[in-house]
C-alpha cells in the first residue's frame, strides 16, 4: 500500500507514473468527501468509478484535482471493463477537455 498527497504528486503524474510502470492495482483518489477509484492492468486503467460515473468520464472528472489525497493498493485489481480508451489516450483527452471549457470560461477580448 502506497498513500500520498496530491499537492505532492498530482493526478496526471500518478496516472502516467502507473502506466510507464506497466503497474496493475487499485488507485484511490480523495478529495473533500468526493472517491474516485481506478482500476489498472498492465499500466492501462480498465475501469473506473465516481459516485455515479463509469468509465472515461470518471476519469476526466478528477483530472483537476491538486488537493487530496491517493492510494494505491497493489494487491486489488479489477476484471470489469469500463473504459474505452488507454491511459495516455485518457490523459490526452481529458486535457483537451479541461482546455475547452477554459477557454469557454474566459471572457471574449473581441465581444468587449
């Protein structure tokens, strides 16, 4: 069992250091009441939940947390498949997203 804080080692980090690793466990990810937990095999998560989110979309949902705290457990693992993309594919779209409602959220310098 390996815990850790997210101010310290944020989500993308721990996602792409457990891909590289080709590691297979559990991720539990905390951040004020709020649990997402991610399953890995060979480094690839395969299935993930948030409340009552699934798969990808679990998974985009915490991208932004830099507060929290982690856990990964190497001894539990998860045959269920509920994400469809690998986890660099994830990453990739997840940042897309996250970049797309940023730029939704800034007011338009040429509509002033």
């Amino acid at each position: 069992m390996l815990r850790g804080s997210l101010a310290q080692m944020n989500v993308l980090d721990l996602l792409q250091s457990l891909d590289m690793g080709r590691k297979t466990c559990a991720l539990t990810l905390s951040n004020n009441g709020d649990k997402c937990s991610m399953y890995f095999t060979d480094g690839q998560i395969n299935h993930a939940l948030y409340g009552e989110l699934k798969g990808d979309e679990a998974v985009y949902k915490v991208l932004t947390w830099g507060a929290g705290a982690f856990e990964i457990d190497f001894s539990r693992s998860s045959s269920e498949q509920t994400v469809t993309q690998s986890t660099q594919g994830l990453l990739l779209e997840g940042l897309r997203l996250l970049d797309e409602s940023n730029r939704d959220t800034e007011p338009n310098a040429l509509e002033a």
